[in-house]
C-alpha cells in the first residue's frame, strides 16, 4: 500500500475531505433545488450561478467519487448482482450510470430550469411553473440522499480501501 496515499485506516485524508465535501455540497444543492423548485419565481441569476457552481465542482470530482460511492454502496446497498435491479425496457446504461452516481442525475443537467423538467416538477413546458405537489413528493428523495450522504461520510473512515 502506498503510504502518500492511504493511511492506517485505509483511505487517504485527500478522500476522506472529498467525501465530506461532496456531502456539505451536495446539501447546499439540495437546499437549492428546494428553495427553487417549489415557488411560483423562476430562479434568479444567482440562484443560477450557484447551480452551475455546484454542477462543475461536482463534475470535477466526480471521477474519484464514484469509486469510493462504489466501495461504499456496495458494502452497504447493493448485492452482488446489481443487473437485478435494472428494469427490463430501461436504458440500461443510463440505470447502470445512476448506480454508480445517483447524485449525477441532479446536477448533470445545464441549468435549473433544465433540472426542474428533469425531476418532472415544471408544469410548463417553457415557462417557469413549478408544481408545489410534485415539488412536496422530490423532497422527500432529496432528504434521504442526504441521510445517505451523511452515512458514507460517517463510514469512510471506518473502512479499509476495498
């Protein structure tokens, strides 16, 4: 094991940072896309600004993160066979893309406007109209992959590299 990059518990300090600031991140996103997505005002310039801000740290770090997403879900999520989970009639790529990084799928998209139609919470098709009902039902997913975010950042460094 080289010592510059992991330490007597496994994973290096670097890792340990990024995934505790992937979750600080990814609660401020999170914050975001529910400051947004439930009011009548389209987001402003600088609610625009953060969500791009996100979207590119994200972007940048992802490679890393993904592999250590990976170690972490699949000691605690997934079993061996994750192909099991993939629904016949998917695109089984983009399943298999989700997997490996569900947080991904609110940060890839170019904007929040873009974001918002992804998540099926617009009511308009080009226009800002948010729909509270559907926004109400996403919160719930948002807070638990927060809840999750916490538990990986409370594994890692509990956990040898796998």
């Amino acid at each position: 094991m080289d010592n510059q990059t992991w330490d007597a518990k496994g994973y290096s300090a670097e890792q340990r940072d990024l995934v505790s600031d992937w979750c600080e991140k990814w609660l401020e996103l999170s914050a975001l896309i529910n400051e947004v997505t439930g009011t009548p005002e389209p987001p402003s310039d600088l609610d625009e600004l953060r969500y791009w801000s996100f979207r590119f740290w994200f972007i940048d770090h992802q490679a890393e993160f993904v592999q250590l997403w990976g170690n972490f879900s699949r000691s605690k999520y997934l079993p061996s066979n994750q192909a099991s989970y993939i629904e016949e009639g998917t695109d089984s790529k983009d399943m298999e893309k989700y997997f490996k990084n569900p947080f991904a799928y609110f940060y890839e998209p170019k904007d929040l406007y873009v974001l918002a139609q992804q998540l099926d919470l617009q009511c308009g098709v080009d226009i800002w109209e948010p729909s509270e009902h559907r926004a109400s039902v996403m919160r719930p997913t948002l807070v638990r992959m927060g809840e999750t975010m916490m538990e990986f950042v409370n594994w890692i460094p509990e956990r040898p590299h796998l």
